[in-house]
C-alpha cells in the first residue's frame, strides 16, 4: 500500500503576496508517513522520495504576476515554480500547477512542504496537493 495525502482549500482563500497558501482539508490520506502539519503545511515523515503536485485557481485583485512556488523545509524546490501575468485584475480567472520530486534523506528525520505565492496578492478558488511516496 502507497503512503499518500491529498489536501484542498475548495472554498475562498486570500493569499497575500509572498504568503503561504491554506490546505484547510484531508480529502484523502493513506498510512502516516505523510501527514498535514496546521492548516498550510505537510510533514514528510519517512526517508525517500516523494511525488508532490500542487494546483490553485485564483482572481487577483491587482495587475502584476502570481507565482506559486513549493518550498521544502522552507527552501524552493528547484523547478517546482509557475507564474502567470494577470492583466484583469478581479475578473481574470487562472490557474497554475507545478509538480516535482522532492528527497527527504537520511539523519533529516522530517521535512515540511509548503505553497508558496511569490507574486501579487490572490484569491483563491480552489487550492490542491497531492503527496505520495515513492520510496
């Protein structure tokens, strides 16, 4: 049996810029190894590798970029960053997903993920992770 965790936000959330994104519920979650840590981060419990894909759909109230961004253990993820422009602030609906690889290693013990926005203040529609370990 694969270890897993799949979190949402599937309500309204704003995100100021620079903040990080709510994972406010459990919609699925197999064994323990991957667990959620308050209502914005997942704790990786076991040695290996992990398998995280993010996506959030979002208005912005303002023009300017959004850019998510996973960080673990609150350093960026290499290549775990997507932007986009908004040109219409309140009405211009996007959405922007990263996916990526992450190694907790020996001697770690633990390791925290998060989402990040990078960019202008969001707000959000729905919010989505999904952690599963590989081994």
């Amino acid at each position: 049996m694969s270890a897993s965790i799949y979190l949402i936000t599937p309500t309204t959330a704003s995100v100021t810029a620079g903040g990080v994104l709510p994972l406010t519920s459990v919609a699925r979650r197999q064994c323990g190894c991957v667990t959620q840590l308050g209502s914005d981060s997942v704790i990786l419990q076991r040695v290996g590798y992990y398998k995280v894909t993010a996506t959030i759909t979002f208005t912005a109230p303002a023009t300017g970029t959004v850019s998510l961004r996973l960080t673990q253990d609150g350093q960026a993820v290499p290549g775990a960053i997507a932007a986009t422009s908004i040109e219409t602030a309140t009405t211009q609906v996007a959405s922007l997903a990263v996916s990526a690889i992450v190694r907790v290693p020996y001697g770690l013990g633990a390791s925290t993920l998060q989402l990040v926005n990078d960019g202008v203040a969001i707000t959000t529609s729905n919010i989505s992770l999904d952690v599963e370990y590989l081994g």
